[in-house]
DNA sequence: AAGCTCCCCAACCGCATGAAG
DNA sequence: CCTTCATGCGGTTGGGGAGCT
C-alpha cells in the first residue's frame, strides 16, 4: 500500500509535454518561481498537469543551466569512480557534474556507460543490487563461526549481534558508508601491494576457505586480509580501522558526509557503530 | 516499403524523509 | 509525540525513433 496520489489523476494531463506546456511553465517558473510549492504551481500557471510532473519537467529539461548532449570522458571518469564508491546514488553522483540530473545520470550509465565500461573490459562482474544501498562492505566468517553463512546484508543489519570468535580472534561485520565490496578490495589490495607505500600490513594471507561476501563475485582477498591471519589477527582493531579511515573516509566529500570518528571503547562499540546511521 | 527489434530517454510510480501543524 | 503532506529520490515503464531484415 502506497501513500495517497499528490493529485487527481483524472483530471491531469499525463504524457509527454508539449512546447505550449514547456513555454507556460518555463514562463512562469522564471516569473514568480516555485513559491516553494509545486503542488499548487500548476494550477496558479493554468497547466494541467500535476505537481510532480511539473516539478520534474523543470528540474530535468526546462532549467536554463541543464547541459543538453553528450557526455565527456571526464564526465564518465567521474561517473564510473563514483558508483564504484557509492553506487546508485545518483543525485549525488550528478551534484558533481554540472548541469547534469540524476535521471540524465542513471540513463545514461544504464543504456550506454555500463556497455561501454563492460566492452573495454573496466568492469567485469555487475556488482550486487544490495550492497549498493546498505552501510557495510561484507562480512566474513570462519570455519565453526557462530554466525549463519550467507546473510544479506539487510539480515546482518538486522542483527545487532554480528560479532563472531574463532579460535584466535574476534571478528567483526565491517562498515563502509555504502562502499562496495569490490571498491574497498581493490583499493586495499592496491596500496598493500605497492611497494612505494607502508601500511604496515603486510601479511596478506591466501584466500581463506569459508568467507561469505555479500558480493557474491568478490570474497577472497577482501575476507581473508580481514580475516585469521589477516587484519584483524594481526594488527587488532585500531589498526583495522585506521586502515580503512584512510581508504575510505579522508577525502570524502560527499554533501552531508560526517567524517567518522573511530568509536571508543571496546570491540562490541566497533561492532555497533554503524548501526546508528 | 513494411514489419520487426532494439535502444534511448522522458516521464511516471511509490517509498523515504522531514517539516509543519 | 503523532499525523499529514510536500518534496526528493531511485527504480521502472513505455512511446517513438533508428536500424535491420
């Protein structure tokens, strides 16, 4: 059960605009403005359309600074770093381009930048739906853990106990503010395997046997290096987070992006500390 | 030329959020 | 607080043009 209609169906016109329409509303937007209320904007302009039709035609074609054409290199640069590190957040993607809207975004990486990045071979696996929306990277566990292989992410969200021990150590769902799994992979396995730079993690372990990664393509590296004999096991949770902070937080700039601070106390902390976004 | 398929993109839909009362 | 409602957002749809047979 959706919320009411904003408006009368049967009585707006629907469909495609047509110039007449594009001139009221145009007329009238740069007039008097939105008053802040596209609900009754329509009717104020003489248009028959609802508010949201109105609201969406202005913002995604009438505007005077929308950039009409072809995208550019730098353009799909942009595009691709940034659903890489924030998925499908497409208002935010296009907030870094100007003149662009998030619909002009989201069509154009699914009819053409997606096929484009596929045939020159940048992407090679779709990345989960899911983990696009959720405020972790994964989870990892081992053999005789007291956590259910398999979780979505949601499931883990849900339950606030993912914490899980092994023999060694104990272990913990990472979060990452919506970063993908495949983004966090392959910039840690990037810097650690640069020689040029000193993260002081250097024991990076082979795949361990039973990781479940909520990106079903990307798990091995990712779970092992934060896993026994990985991260965890070896540097401590500090550490880890110190890690990661740099990886994933320093230089983000996203409107409305708090940098986090690591959350003190003991581990349970680390481990709820998503939980309150 | 006609019919068909594919692709693009404008527009719609329903949900989440937050402000206002 | 609780309810209502406008706005913003991402997912989806479908009309129509282009290209192919």
């Amino acid at each position: 059960m959706g919320r009411a209609p904003c408006c009368d169906k049967n009585n707006v016109k629907r469909g495609p605009w047509s110039p007449e329409e594009d001139a009221i509303l145009k007329s009238y937007v740069e007039t008097y403005g939105t008053g802040g209320n596209w609900i009754s904007l329509p009717k104020k302009a003489g248009l028959r359309r609802c508010g949201k039709s109105c609201r969406l035609r202005w913002l995604n074609y009438l505007r005077p600074d929308i950039k009409h054409g072809g995208f550019t290199e730098e353009e799909d640069e942009v595009i691709y770093r940034l659903y890489n590190e924030i998925g499908t957040r497409w208002s935010v993607i296009a907030s870094r381009l100007p003149g662009r809207t998030d619909n002009d975004v989201k069509n154009y990486w699914n009819t053409k930048l997606k096929k484009k990045l596929f045939s020159s071979g940048r992407m090679t696996t779709m990345m989960n739906p899911n983990i696009l929306s959720s405020n972790f990277v994964g989870s990892y566990l081992t053999e005789g853990s007291s956590v259910p292989v398999g979780l979505e992410p949601q499931e883990v969200m849900a339950n606030q106990t993912h914490q899980f021990h092994n023999k060694y150590e104990t272990y913990a769902v990472l979060p990452c503010y919506g970063r993908t799994l495949n983004n966090v992979e392959q910039e840690m396995c990037s810097i650690i395997s640069s020689s040029s730079q000193d993260h002081s993690f250097t024991s990076i372990p082979n795949s361990s046997p039973a990781i479940t990664g909520v990106d079903s393509t990307s798990t091995g590296s990712f779970g092992g290096s934060m896993g026994e004999g990985g991260f965890c096991a070896d540097h401590g949770m500090q550490q880890v987070w110190d890690f990661v902070n740099e990886l994933l937080f320093e230089e983000d700039e996203t409107p409305g992006f708090d940098q986090p601070s690591f959350p003190t106390g003991n581990l349970q902390s680390f481990v709820n500390w998503p939980m309150n976004l």
